[in-house]
C-alpha cells in the first residue's frame, strides 16, 4: 500500500499538475503502525525527490516530542494528529496524503465517513 501511494504522489509531481493533487488517506486501527507508515512514506518520497531536483512539497508536520512519546505508550496518545482541523471539510492539500487511525476519524470526522470506511474495510476482508 505504501508503494502505491508513493506511486501515486510521485505520478503527480511529475505531472503537469492540470488536475488537484491526490488526496489520500491511509486509515488503520494502529497509531504504531500510521506513524511508521507515514514515517517510511516521507523518507522514501523525500529520496525521490532528491534523486531528481523536484521541489519539495508542503507536507504537514506531524512530530511529536521524542521524550513523550518514549514515556506514554503510542497507543493511548490520543494528541498524537492534534495538527489536523477538527473538521474533514478544512482539511486543505497540506495535511495530505494523510495517515490516520480509524479511532481518530471516529470521533473527531463525519460518522458517515467511518461508515463508508468500515464498508470498505469489509468488502475487502472478504
């Protein structure tokens, strides 16, 4: 999946941006997990662009203190993504592409969104 993306955001840098940049989302139940990924998505896309002298896009900032995040267990941050806006529809291009928990998309977007999320989420599990 991390590839994909990568594939995707790559696609569109190379493009001739004639059409609005790619809007992902990454939702899983692990905050362990969306950190590592978004972690390992930007590492890779920052070689990329390295490797060919494009301009750096504007990704949000998601660190959090290193000491803190050593002391509480990652799973029980709950101000983990506390960058984002409390509403799906002020999400701009910057927070994007976006990698997030379920649990947070619960409570803090549209309860319509999750379902649609946990309908997907079923139709490929089966």
């Amino acid at each position: 999946m991390l590839f994909k993306m990568l594939l995707i955001q790559r696609a569109y840098q190379l493009s001739d941006r004639s059409q609005p940049p790619p809007r992902q989302l990454f939702v899983t139940k692990s905050r362990a997990l969306a950190g590592k990924v978004d972690e390992h998505f930007r590492t890779f896309f920052m070689s990329l662009l390295f490797a060919s002298d494009i301009e750096q896009p504007s990704f949000s900032k998601n660190k959090d203190v290193a000491d803190e995040e050593n002391i509480i267990d990652e799973e029980d941050n709950t101000k983990w993504r506390n960058d984002l806006p409390e509403k799906f529809t002020e999400l701009d291009d910057r927070h994007f592409p976006l990698f997030i928990t379920f649990d947070h998309v619960s409570t803090t977007y549209n309860i319509i969104l999750c379902f649609c999320l946990k309908f997907i989420l079923a139709l490929q599990n089966d």
